[in-house]
C-alpha cells in the first residue's frame, strides 16, 4: 500500500489557532497511507515578482515542499469573509515563477475552521476560487466547516467532541481516497 506525502498548510499563525489544533488532530488520526506534514508558512516573505532574480531562500524551500507532495491539505480561518493574506501569499509563492506552478496537478482538499456558527464558508469558497486558477484539484465533498471551534478542544489542545471527530475521519477517509486516485504519476 503506498504512503502519500500530504503537505498541511495552515492559514493561521496564532499559537493557540485552532487551526493549527485540527491539522495536529488529523496528523494523530490520519489514514496510514497519508503521511502530514505542516509546513511553515509564517516565515515566507511577501511575493514581489521583482525577487525572482534571486528568489528568497524561504520561497526556494516551501516550493520544493510543495513539489515533493503528493497532496495538499489547507486548514483556514476566515479573515473578513476571506482567506487570511498569510495563506494568499503562500499561494502566490507557490504559483511563481510564471510557468513553474508548484500546485499545478495535485490533488487537495480545504477545511475551514472557526468560532463562529458561519464556519469559516465564505474563507473557505475564496480558497478553493484561488486553487481552481493554480489547478489544485480541490475535493468537492464532503465539505469541511467546522464551526464553534473554542469549545472542541481541550486547554491542552487536544480535540475532545466526538462529533467532530467523527466527521473528521470520514472526511479523510474520502481524502485519502481522493488523493490516491488524482495523485499525479
């Protein structure tokens, strides 16, 4: 049975994000065939196409991480109804240099999570807008919005509802299926 490589990019910098609680739940309970790996993001200088030149080490890096996967797995907050702009600009190192598209082909999946009933929707739909023109082939379903995020976890960061759990697994479940059958040879 092949282990996929599966690049975890999380669209929040907070150390108590809980974002970041969920990737690290997932990372604990992924299917064995998916191996997560979150990479940072936080440390990426803002895209100026005039740095491509000499491109800073940080984008050199996160562009092979993102070549050496198999899959992609975005976890957001939403930021005034959109992605935080941490996570655009991830998106846009990636992307460059113009006919270099690091996304290009890989299969991936989104998952918004938020305090609020609303979930993260409208973070999540921006996302998956941006990732259709750099060709990630984004998982229609299940969708993943997990909402009311501040009562999920313990004070030690461990997801502790049940429900959510559940969901959770099944939605890697289909992950795991969707990467195995887009996953480019």
């Amino acid at each position: 049975m092949k282990n996929y490589k599966i690049a975890v990019i999380v669209g929040s910098l907070r150390k108590e994000s809980f974002n970041l609680k969920t990737a690290k739940a997932l990372i604990a309970n992924a299917p064995e065939t998916l191996s997560l790996e979150i990479l940072n993001i936080a440390d990426l200088p803002m895209f100026n196409e005039d740095l491509e030149a000499t491109p800073p080490k940080e984008w050199v890096k996160f562009r092979e991480q993102i070549i050496a996967a198999d899959g992609l797995l975005f976890l957001t907050p939403e930021y005034n109804r959109s992605v935080p702009g941490v996570l655009k600009n991830a998106i846009d190192v990636g992307s460059r240099p113009y006919g270099k598209n690091c996304w290009d082909g890989k299969p991936g999946a989104i998952i918004s999570v938020s305090i609020g009933n609303i979930s993260g929707f409208g973070a999540n739909h921006h996302l998956r807008q941006s990732l259709v023109f750099v060709n990630v082939l984004t998982m229609a379903q299940p969708e993943a919005y997990i909402g009311g995020a501040a009562a999920l976890f313990d004070d030690k960061g461990k997801l502790t509802n049940d429900s959510t759990k559940t969901f959770l697994d099944s939605f890697m479940a289909a992950f795991e299926k969707w990467v195995a059958t887009n996953v480019q040879q």
